[in-house]
C-alpha cells in the first residue's frame, strides 16, 4: 500500500510561525492599548483632584475672604524645576506664593493623591516642607493649584490641569454671569 504524502494531515511550521507571530503582534497591541488607558486614568484623577480642589478653594475664599493654606510656611517650588519652569506662570513666580493646601479646612472628602498632607504639621518648617512632594499647593496670587509630585505620560510630566500661558482666573474679581 502505498501512503500519499500530500494527504498526511497536520499543522506545518510555516503555518506554525505565522499563528505564533500573529499571537505576538495582538498580545503588544493590546499591551500598549492597557497602558496608554492606565496613563490616562492617572491623569484624569489627577484633573478630577484639582478640579475638586478648586471648587472647594473657591467657596472658601468667598466665605472666609483668605485661601486655605495650611500653615504660614511657603513651599518653594524652585526645587521642582519643570513644574517651576514650565507650569508657573511669570505673574505667579514674581507676585505670588506657594503654599500648601489645607484639605481639612476645605473638607474634601478623597483625593486620588496628596497622601503626603497626613505627614506634615503647622510647625514643619519650609526647608522641610522639600521633602514632601505628593502634595498639592496653590498660588496667593492667582489661586491655580498644582500637585508638586505630577503625573507622568510619556515621558511628559502634568502638575495641573492648566499650562502657565493658560487663561487663569482671578478669584479676587469673578466675572458677572
């Protein structure tokens, strides 16, 4: 009996390889495809804390007439070079100063980050307030809050919802609706 070689079943290496690069190409995709979307929830959460922020600074400097800084203490934020460089504005850098977000004074309830506010007290000096970066500070002048660790997307890093040559809003003078 004589066997036909062309009518042997199974699968060939070619076709092997070529299922196996396929399986490859779809598996890197849909890798890059989960982290562009776990870049971009950080980011939103982000936007979501300092939207939440300033509504909450709003409301308080409408009723109390002062912005809610935690201590008298400024944050220098010359230290954080690209969020000094890039994110702050040249009326905040001459006119304004940094300080540091009382979230307890303005009752937020959760912030995605900011975790650092737990640790420092009224009495931590301004040399040490360095030391804690996952904080978010707001402008005296321009009241424009910014998370001083930032969020990182692709090698650019996002300290607020806002670029210093962004329209700002000056809580001093609403505008009538």
């Amino acid at each position: 009996m004589r066997i036909n070689k062309n009518s042997q079943k199974g699968i060939t290496m070619v076709t092997l390889t070529i299922a196996i690069v396929i399986l490859i190409l779809i598996s890197n995709l849909l890798i890059y495809n989960a982290k562009d979307g776990v870049y971009a929830q950080k980011l939103e959460s982000m936007y979501n804390d300092v939207e939440s922020l300033k509504g909450k600074v709003m409301d308080f400097y409408v009723k109390y007439g002062e912005i809610p800084a935690y201590s008298e203490n400024e944050y220098d934020i010359t230290g954080v070079e690209d969020l000094y460089n890039n994110w702050v504005s040249e009326e905040e850098k001459q006119n304004g100063k940094f300080y540091v977000i009382d979230l307890k004074a303005l009752q937020v309830v959760t912030l995605n980050y900011g975790k650092d506010y737990d640790q420092i007290s009224k009495d931590t000096s301004t040399e040490e307030l360095k030391n804690y970066t996952d904080l978010y500070i707001i402008n005296s002048v321009t009241q424009n809050v910014f998370y001083v660790k930032g969020v990182s997307v692709e090698g650019e890093k996002y300290y607020s919802d806002h670029k210093k040559d962004d329209t700002q809003i000056d809580l001093k003078y609403p505008k009538e609706s």
